[in-house]
C-alpha cells in the first residue's frame, strides 16, 4: 500500500494521531514519511477515513 497527501491537507494532525507513517512538516502540512508495511495498513486506512479534508490519498496500483 502507498499512499500521498495532497494539497487539500490543512495539518490538523489527525493523521500523525493514528499512525506514524504520518508527520506535520517544516510547512505545517502532513506528509508520508515511511514506507507503509502490512501491519500499518489498518491504521494508515483509518487515517485516510478520518482525514477531515479527504487529503490522504491511496496510490492504486502500488503494492
């Protein structure tokens, strides 16, 4: 699974509170900062299904 933040994100940290594949960068928005392994999946969905702004984004056809 890879996944992207696109320029929706508003930095809210939701994402870096479920998982930490997630970090608020130097610009005050998220960014994936780690490869995603399978038993990061769960939580990494979870951030994509709380996002407030839908800004996390799966990469399809990425394994």
């Amino acid at each position: 699974m890879k996944v992207k933040v696109n320029e929706n994100c508003i930095g809210c940290g939701a994402c870096t509170a479920i998982s930490d594949v997630f970090e608020i960068n130097d610009n005050g928005t998220a960014e994936v900062v780690k490869e995603i392994d399978e038993k990061e999946e769960d939580d990494v969905r979870s951030a994509i299904e709380n996002c407030p702004v839908e800004a996390i984004e799966e990469i399809k056809g990425e394994n």
